[in-house]
C-alpha cells in the first residue's frame, strides 16, 4: 500500500511538470527569432548585391566593347553602358581610364596619346535593408563593376 501512495505520487509530481511546460516553447521561438530575421534579412541583402554587381559589370562590358573600337570621345562608350540597363542608367556613374586600374585617370582625348589599356568603370550604391548588416558594413554600399579592353594605337596624323 505505501508503495502505491509513492507511485500515485510520481504520477500527479511528473503531471504537474508537464502543465508548466506549456509557454517554454513559445519563450524558445522568441529567443531565436531574432537570429533568423538576421539570417533570412541578410541573405535578401547577399542577393540584392551579387544580382547589383552582375548588373554593373554586364553595363561596363558594353561601354568597354563601345570604348575598343571607338574610345575618343568617350560618350558613345558611356551612352552604351547606361543602355545596357535602362533600369539603372540614372543611378550609376559610368567613368573611363586610361590602364587597367579602376582608380585611374579618366581618359583626355589627346590627340597624341596612345591608349594601350581602357577600363570602363561603373559604380552605384545599394541600400543595406537588414539593421545589423547595415550597423557592420555601413547603411549604404558601393557595387563597382569594370572591365578593361586593348584600345587599338591611333596613327599619328
């Protein structure tokens, strides 16, 4: 008989644990939905960029193929890079250079030079959306994309 009080016991003491268990996982979720904002919020963001940079490199491509045949003076190269995106043509800055570093000096049109290397750089920004990311990176980030072609030597006049 006292081993069935003890029994009665264990059953009512583990019944009672269960009843308190009810909110633990909603106190769970809580704790860790801010990590998963984070984590889903950054990778809207990782996407965004790569999709930005695609988009800026495929714009210096075709102002680097305009720039080859005819780099002098420079706006018909500059015009075919903003037409490759339309979508983007009014929040870019479209530069070209003379070499193959993208901090260059912008060509001059000389008639005496003789352009061996042309690099056609395109830079915007993007807006960070993800507050974390933003407070580590900055609120606003620089997407570069280039591209560098052989210039062919003009004849001397």
């Amino acid at each position: 008989m006292a081993g069935n009080r003890h029994a009665e016991r264990r059953r009512r003491v583990h019944a009672s644990r269960l009843r308190g268990d009810e909110g633990a996982a909603l106190v769970e979720f809580a704790l860790i939905l801010p990590f998963l904002a984070v984590v889903a919020f950054g990778t809207i963001d990782l996407g965004r960029s790569y999709e930005l940079k695609n988009a800026v490199t495929n714009m210096a491509r075709e102002g680097a193929f305009v720039a080859m045949s005819n780099p002098c003076p420079p706006t018909a190269a500059i015009t075919a890079a903003r037409n490759e995106n339309p979508d983007l043509a009014d929040e870019v800055d479209v530069k070209i250079v003379e070499g193959t570093s993208t901090s260059g000096s912008t060509i001059t049109c000389d008639p005496n030079s003789q352009y061996t290397d042309l690099t056609v750089v395109v830079t915007t920004k993007m807006q960070v959306i993800t507050p974390l990311v933003g407070a580590i990176v900055g609120n606003e980030v620089t997407i570069t994309g280039s591209a560098t072609v052989k210039a062919p030597h003009r004849e001397d006049p």
